[in-house]
C-alpha cells in the first residue's frame, strides 16, 4: 500500500495521527494472535481426541455388527441438534447443547436384549460424531480468524508503520530544508540591503 502525502503540516498531522493509531491497535491485534493461536491449538488437540473416540467408538460397533443386522435403524433418529454462538477471541463459534433424538416404541419381549444397550450405544457414536463436526467448524473458523489477524499484524508490522515512519522522516526533512532556505535567502537579503545602506 502506497502512502500518499504531501509536502505540508496538514498532511504532517495527518500522517502522525494515522502512525500513532495503529502503533495503538498494534498490541491489541498481537494479543489477540497469540489468543487465537492458543485457541487454534486447544481445539485441535480437541479434535484429535474426538477423531480417537469415534475410531473406537467404531471399532466397538463393529465388534458387534452381527448383532447389529437385527438392529431395526427406523427405532432412533436424530430429530434436532441444538447449539449456541461462544465468542472465543471475537470470533463467533457455534457450541453443541444438546441432540435431541426420537425414539419410537419397540416391545422389549419380542426384541433381544441387547436393543436396549444398542440405542444407547448408537446415541453414543451419533453425539460423538456430532461433537466431532462442531469442534471441526471451530478449528476452521479459529483458523481462519488467526490468519486475517497475522496478516493484519504483518501489515502493521511491517508495511503501514514502517511506511508512515518514513514519509514523516521525508515530511520533515523537506520543511526543514525550506525552512532552512528561507532563513539563508532572508540572511542573504538582509546582506544586500546591509550593502547597499554602507555604499550610499
């Protein structure tokens, strides 16, 4: 990004006051990298912890897939997954509350035994599973938000703040050198007019 200016006090102050807002705002954008980079690390190892589960969850539904051929799936659905929005480091992220499942009613005679402990079990896997999803969406989102903040920090770091830095150190070296050069025409005039008071 060019910085445009011109060579006065107007556009001195402006600059100045441009240089000294983001000098301001840049501690706050590094703090909140550093929070979103712990966060980001957080909710990956939280989702390596969920990809473990669901794995094992797995493995345990698979030890008992004879089993589950006699399971009738149209007992259980997933009737409504409730969340609600957590701002971690400002960054809106949807948090799971609850899954609500429907259930219908099955005889427990004419049903094996098992059809009790398999609905919970499919609750299981399906919640983890769920779980799983939301905490992957938080680590994309947390992700993302640490990127656009490191750039932004970059940004500052090293092009804005460097950039109005230096157009100031021109700003300033250009009034002083014309400032300079009218107080030596003012002493070359007055040395004229001093010279020409000595001839007459």
């Amino acid at each position: 990004m060019a910085i445009t200016y011109q060579f006065n006090k107007t556009s001195l102050q402006s600059l100045e006051k441009d240089l000294k807002m983001r000098q301001r705002t840049l501690p706050t954008l590094q703090s909140k990298e550093t929070a979103l980079r712990l966060e980001v690390k957080k909710a990956k190892k939280e989702l390596e912890d969920l990809d473990k589960e669901v794995e094992r969850r797995i493995k345990d539904y698979d030890q008992m897939i004879a089993l589950w051929g006699e399971f009738d799936t149209s007992l259980i659905h997933v009737d409504d997954v409730r969340m609600s929005i957590k701002k971690i480091a400002g960054v809106r992220i949807p948090v799971l509350d609850e899954v609500v499942y429907t259930t219908k009613e099955f005889s427990l005679f004419s049903s094996p035994k098992w059809f009790a402990d398999g609905f919970d079990q499919l609750k299981t896997i399906a919640d983890v599973g769920i779980r799983q999803e939301f905490v992957r969406r938080k680590v994309d989102l947390l992700e993302y938000a640490r990127k656009k903040t490191t750039q932004k920090v970059n940004l500052f770091e090293k092009v804005q703040i460097p950039g109005y830095q230096d157009a100031i150190r021109k700003i300033k070296r250009f009034m002083e050198d014309e400032e300079n050069l009218n107080k030596s025409s003012q002493k070359i005039v007055k040395a004229k007019k001093g010279g020409q008071n000595d001839d007459q």
